[in-house]
C-alpha cells in the first residue's frame, strides 16, 4: 500500500482534544451515556443487548443492524447495506476497492482529509473547489470539466465538513444525473445528514437516487455516539458490496457485537434523538452570534446549512494559525486552524477555523474565549 501523510486533523487531536479545558471544535453533537441509550430501547432490544453472546458477527454487519439502516432510505433494502468500523473505514475501503493506478477520482475542497489523500494514495485526482466568495457554490460545470474518460469515482460530502455547506437538491440531483451517464460512482459523504437547520434542506441520499452511488453514513455525527464504531455504505450495486466485504475480511473481519446492537437501538429512536440534536444546536446559536458580535472586527462569522461545526474568518493581522495556537495554550480553547483543511488539489482559504456547535454548554468555552480576547490578544 502507498504510504498515507500523517491526517493532520487526528495529529492535532492527539496533542489536544482530551488535554484542551475547553473542547469548542468538536464535530459531533452532544453524546449520551449507555443508559441514557438503552432507556430508548423496547425490551426486546434491551434483553437482546444484556444477553448478547460475544462472538464473531457476520462481516456485512448484523442483519437486524441492516434492516433498520435500510428503513432510512427510500430505495435499498437491508442487502444493499455493509456495516464497517465508523466512517472511517469505509471511506478507506471503498476507495481501495473503487480506484486502481490509471483510475481518475473527483474530490470536492475544502474535505475531511481522508476523502482526497486516500484516493489520491492511489490514482490521479482533480479537486473541485467549494467558492469561499460566492457561500461555498459548487460549480458543477467545473466537475463536468474535471470528468474524463477514466474517472471512476466523484467524491462528496454535505453537509459539508468544514464549511458547512449544503448545496441545492437539484444540484445534488444533476450531480447523480451527470455521474450515472458517465458510469461514474457517485461516493456521498451524508454522516452530517439530519443536522439540518431548515428541514427542507435535506438533501436525498445518493443510494436513493442511482444504482451505482455509495451512500457513506455512520453513528458518530448527527446522532453523536461515534464511540459504536458504526458506519455503513448503502450501495445497490451488490457487486461492487460484495468487493467491500471482501476488502473487510483484511481490516476489521466484523463489526463489534455490542456496538451492533447498540447501534440498532439508536437507529430505532433515530428520529427523536436527531430532533434532540437539531433543538441543542438552535439552542446554542444565539450564543455562539453574541460573540461573534461582540467581536465583529474580528471575526466574519456565519451559521452553517447543516451540520455541527461553522467556519468562520480570522480578519485579526497575527493569522489564524499563530491565533489558535494561541489560544489553546494560553486560554484551553480549542479550535482547528484552515492548515488542517489545506488542499494538495485546489486552493483553499488560509484564514479560517473550525468551531463546534453541538455540544452541551458551549457559554464555558465561549466565555473563556471572549475573556482571552478582551484581555490577552
Ligand atoms: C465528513 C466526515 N467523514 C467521515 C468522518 C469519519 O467518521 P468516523 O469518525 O465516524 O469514522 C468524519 C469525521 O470527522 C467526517 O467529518
């Protein structure tokens, strides 16, 4: 296998995210604790999950797992699903098993690093730009221009991490259009799905609308318990499934049972929990614009389309990287630097940050920011 770059993200994360006092980037919402979650389970699934035997479980993923991932699409039943280890391993997996040397792979920027060095440890990849200056557009007559005749994979995500981008349903839509007609696999990003500000911004799942299009989702985001470990692809194209539960037996074999069963039951109460989700961000956001407005010389705030985190500007002359060393040293709060979404394929902005607004008391750390401001900066 080529050698991957460090993941700049994960790297920052081991020097801070559990010694930082004030976690203020996180990009999954508020977790809970396993009796918070097994008091939405029936019986049934609670007696499942006290007596559940420890063994191996199938590679595609537990079958009651698949039945209930599948109800949260429109067109694919419970064998169009394979169940891996988070977001992550899918990702990994399916481009592996997507793209070989003299392939061609589309990424959108800014990305979840993963989605450009994976492919781009593999084959030739062209970078499509999300456009700061025009609210992150994605232009798709420049991802018609990047198609050529060996692109075999167009890969996205929306919500958008970081910017929190989500485009148009009928851009999403001509998107899978344009892929289908080149036979091209559409590899959808969808694990922010659901953390829509304005429910009418959902955006269909890519599985839904072709054949051939990865639906890639998991636990961790929208419903916040990425510590399951459960991510899933919903594809209709059973070979390119089976490929993947072949390319499984060599990284994880199966998912972890408990996981699996834990992972039904917050699947079973998705709709109330991502409800949840959706109030504790509304319910954060007048704090996050009352500093953002406290600071308006210094900031260029605005509230993502969906999903957990924003990414605001940096207007202040030190930059942004000097800023949020900064500030995680002298004050505990973290934020990620625009260096950790830098792009080997197109330009991306050089002043921004990531901030988190999904977690539970967000005042903490906003507070400690705005005293560091006022008196440290
Ligand atoms: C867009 C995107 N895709 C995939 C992942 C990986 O998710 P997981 O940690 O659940 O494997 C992340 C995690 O931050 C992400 O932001």
């Amino acid at each position: 296998m080529t050698r991957l770059p460090d993941f700049r993200l994960e790297t920052y994360f081991s020097r801070w995210e559990f010694t930082a006092r004030h976690h203020l980037t996180a990009s999954d919402v508020q977790t809970m604790t396993l009796g918070e979650l097994l008091s939405l389970a029936d019986d049934k699934d609670r007696e499942a999950f006290e007596n559940l035997p420890l063994g191996y479980t199938e590679t595609f993923g537990d079958p009651a797992l698949r039945e209930v991932i599948a109800q949260t699409y429109e067109n694919a039943g419970a064998d169009d699903v394979i169940c891996f280890a988070g977001a992550e391993e899918a990702l990994y997996l399916a481009m592996n098993v997507l793209l070989d040397a003299g392939d061609h792979a589309v990424v959108v920027t800014p990305n979840y690093q993963a989605a450009e060095t994976v492919p781009m440890a593999l084959c030739e990849v062209t970078g499509v730009a999300l456009d700061p200056d025009r609210n992150w557009a994605l232009d798709l007559d420049e991802v018609a221009a990047a198609l050529r005749p060996n692109t075999r994979v167009v890969s996205v995500n929306f919500p958008n991490n970081p910017t929190g981008k989500v485009i148009d349903a009928a851009d999403f839509t001509a998107l899978a259009r344009l892929c289908d007609e080149r036979g091209i696999h559409l590899f959808s990003d969808e694990v922010y799905r659901g953390l829509e500000a304005d429910a009418a911004r959902i955006l269909p799942q890519a599985a839904d609308l072709s054949e051939r299009a990865l639906s890639l989702n998991v636990t961790s985001k929208s419903l916040g318990l990425p510590g399951l470990r459960i991510g899933w692809i919903t594809c209709r194209d059973r070979e390119l499934l089976s490929r993947l539960e072949r390319a499984k037996h060599y990284t994880t074999i199966c998912n972890s049972a408990p996981s699996e069963v834990l992972a039904r039951i917050a699947l079973k109460a998705r709709e109330p929990i991502l409800r949840r989700n959706r109030a504790l961000i509304a319910a954060n956001l007048p704090a996050f614009e009352s500093f953002f407005s406290e600071f308006a010389d210094d900031f260029d705030w605005q509230a993502p389309d969906g999903g957990c985190v924003a990414y605001p500007r940096y207007l202040g002359p030190d930059g942004v990287e000097e800023f949020c060393t900064r500030l995680v040293e002298e004050a505990g709060v973290l934020l990620l630097p625009a260096s950790i979404y830098h792009s080997e394929l197109t330009p991306t902005p050089s002043d921004r940050f990531r901030i988190g607004i999904g977690r539970h008391h967000p005042e903490e750390g906003l507070a400690a920011f705005a005293q560091w401001m006022r008196t440290s900066r």
